[in-house]
C-alpha cells in the first residue's frame, strides 16, 4: 500500500510515478477525498474542544449551585453532532482506504521504462543452450513415453490444468524439491519454515493478491478462507503486526508449498502440458530487512535463486522488467528465464521481487530503528527458488536423449540413489 501521507501531500508525484506502469491516478478524486477529509477531520476536532468546553462549564456551574438542564442539552447535541461526523470521517477513510488498496506499488529509480515484457531488460545470461544431434521434444511427449505424466487421468480427477506424476517423475520432482531446500537452508543460510496452506482474507490483503486479484483465486467462502498462490503469503505474514529489532534483522525464511491459481484471464495461453497449471509445487524465498539494505539483499535473493540453476546446469538469462510488466505490489523484479528447448525459448521460472513497504504498511511489519528508537516500517522481498514444476520441465527437456531417456543432473543423483539416468524401459 502506498504511503498515505505522500498520497495525499504530493498526488502529481504519485500519478507520475505511476503513469511509467500504465496506470493513471484519479488525482480530481484524490483532491476531494483530501478536502473530504479535512473539512471533516476540522469538524470533529472543533466538536470535540466544544463539548469539552461545555462539559467543563457544566462542572463549574453545578459547584455553584446553578441549573444545568440546558447546559446539559446542549453538550448532548454536541455530542449527537460529533459522533455523526466521526461516522463520516470513518466512512471516508473506508472509502480513501478501498481506493488505496487498488493502486500499485511506485517503481524504483533503477526500473527501466516500458510498457510491456517486450520492454524488458537482459541482464546477463549463464550457461549455453545445448546442440542436439536430433529434434528434441517437448517435456509432455518426453512424459509421455515415460509412462510417468498423465493429464488426461487429471483431468477425469479434477479439471484441465492438473497432471498426474508417477514413478520416477514423481521422484524426480521430489529430488528437486529436496535439492532446493537444502542448498537454501544449509547454504544460503534460510530458515526452512511449514505454513497453513490455507489463509484468510487479511492475509491476502496483507501481501497485495486482495482485493485487486481476487478472481485469480481459489476461495472457500464457507470457511472464509483462501487456498495460498504462493508461499509468499502465509511466510510474510509471519511479520505482521510485529516490531524486530536491528538484531534480529534480516528475517529470511524459505518454504516448500504447493500452489493454486485460478489463471483467470490466461485461457488460451500454455494449454499444453505443466507451464501453466492450476496446482503446482514451488520453493519459496522470503525476507524480511531494515530499508536500507534491501536492494543488496535482493541482489543476494536472486543470486540464491540463480545458483539453483547453476548448480543443475540450465542455462538461463537474468532479466530486469521493465516498469509496465512489473507486478502490482513490487519496486523492482528480476526474472530468471530458463531455456526450454522444444520452444527454443527461455521461459521464467523464478521472479524474483522488492516490494519496498508496500507489503509491510498492510501488514504494519516493522523494526525498532536504533537510530531514532522508534519503530518503522521494514521492506521485504522474495523470490521463487524455484518453481518446482517447470524446473522439472527443464530437467526433462534440457537432459533428453534421442531413445526419449532422460539425464540426471549430477546434483540430484544422490537424492535419486545414484541413478544417472530415467530411461523409458524404467
């Protein structure tokens, strides 16, 4: 959520800063809801120091022995009259508070401009796409002649958009799952964490998927209850309304969970096999740091994120997106875009994010600055690392033989037992 404060003492900066994502601020409504605001806030204040006045008179006069029936009257309408227009200061603040909640998070300086993912910057890339000697296939033939990934039973299970895994994919998947919590846990230093895959509304609310994308969402309503997008949103939640000391900054968690999106507005897109699904596995990044450290910090997410994909030997380009593709509560994201052969394309497979204070001014997540002593709000930031799935596609198609076998990855043979190959006979 954007500061208030800057929201209503300099609008035109807002709607400039926010003109670069595409989005136009509503600055005549932004100027009403002030002068709403104002004029009631100074209506209250005024009621409340006259019914105050007034009461202290009563007092006085009744210690002179005077009649106070009219005196008494009067502070009675000042108190009707005050607690009408703190009603309307509560309905305006409800109303400057929805209003709020659905504009999204101001770009860092460093955000390059542009208005969609055809504007987005390449920063690097690492590792060099491999040279087959026949044509390879897609990761869905390759489970195919693996007996070992089934949609068409998902979807007799479930709907479209679900897959069914076996033997040795299912392990593989696992493996990788595996690999991804112990290299960021004993490596990289993250505290590995299990979390209620299911949330409520304000911890939706509290990392920004409500109420803007709230038709991307699977919701139980009888339970009041949402099932998680992301591990993002019950692991930042672990710091609402708490203060951390310096001391025990930076938090940084990782956590393994599955996923659910509805992809509303994606049909048509990805139809075939797992790039796009409905319910999918993913090991998340989060941390929790003082302000001034987090755009180092989420140099260091995202190099967590990268060295996964080292570590398996995918080749992969690291790219800055532009300020008209970034995601509604970030400052600033990396992708991580892993080349998928049968499309002869990179594909993402890791965002990694930094929202700022947008997150923690919903969540009211803060630290205890030992400057000033008092607490303020905190940044935080994450990263997949990495999505499980489509880390498994990679695997699949960048390790694929002519025979429909697939490589292990020298990092995952030990998870796997010392297997160095899947191979359709098994």
């Amino acid at each position: 959520m954007l500061d208030p404060y800057l929201l209503r003492a300099d609008p035109e900066s807002v709607a400039h800063s926010l003109s670069s994502r595409g989005v136009v601020l509503d600055l005549a409504r932004c100027r009403d809801f002030e002068i709403r605001r104002r004029q009631l806030q100074m209506e209250t204040q005024e009621l409340q120091t006259l019914r105050n006045l007034h009461s202290k008179n009563i007092g006085a006069a009744k210690a002179r022995g005077e009649d106070i029936t009219a005196a008494k009257a009067e502070v009675a309408t000042l108190g009707d009259r005050l607690k009408t227009a703190e009603q309307a200061l509560d309905v305006l603040q409800a109303e400057i508070e929805s209003f709020a909640l659905m504009l999204p998070n101001v770009p860092h300086s460093s955000v390059p401009y542009g208005r969609d993912e055809s504007d987005n910057v390449e920063v690097s890339r690492w590792g060099t796409a491999r040279t087959f000697p026949f044509i390879p296939r897609d990761h869905v033939d390759l489970g195919a002649r693996l007996k070992a990934m089934d949609f068409e039973v998902a979807t007799t299970i479930a709907a479209s958009r679900f897959v069914v895994l076996s033997g040795p994919l299912a392990r593989l998947q696992r493996a990788l799952i595996q690999f991804m919590l112990d290299t960021h846990s004993v490596a990289h230093g993250y505290r590995e964490m299990y979390v209620p895959f299911l949330v409520n509304a304000a911890s939706m609310r509290g990392t920004g998927q409500l109420p803007k994308f709230k038709e991307d969402l699977f919701e139980i309503p009888t339970q009041g209850l949402y099932l998680i997008p992301t591990a993002e949103v019950p692991v930042t939640n672990l710091a609402r309304d708490r203060i951390f000391s310096a001391e025990e900054l930076p938090q940084r968690f990782v956590c393994h969970t599955p996923c659910f999106r509805s992809e509303a507005g994606s049909y048509g897109r990805d139809t075939r096999g797992m790039i796009r699904q409905h319910q999918f596995e993913k090991v998340e990044l989060v941390q929790m740091v003082a302000p001034q450290e987090s755009y180092a910090r989420l140099e260091e997410l995202t190099g967590h994120a990268e060295s996964i994909l080292q570590q398996l030997e995918l080749p992969y380009r690291k790219v800055a997106l532009c300020a008209g593709d970034l995601g509604f509560s970030a400052a600033k994201t990396y992708d991580l875009e892993v080349w998928l052969p049968s499309q002869e394309t990179y594909r993402e497979i890791s965002s990694c994010s930094n929202f700022e204070d947008f997150q923690a001014r919903r969540l009211m997540a803060r630290w205890r600055n030992p400057e000033t002593g008092k607490p303020e709000l905190l940044h935080t930031l994450n990263g997949s690392g990495l999505a499980v799935g489509r880390t498994l596609i990679a695997v699949m198609e960048n390790y694929q033989e002519a025979d429909g076998s697939i490589g292990v990855p020298a990092v995952l043979q030990a998870y796997l037992g010392g297997q160095t190959t899947i191979s359709p006979a098994g």
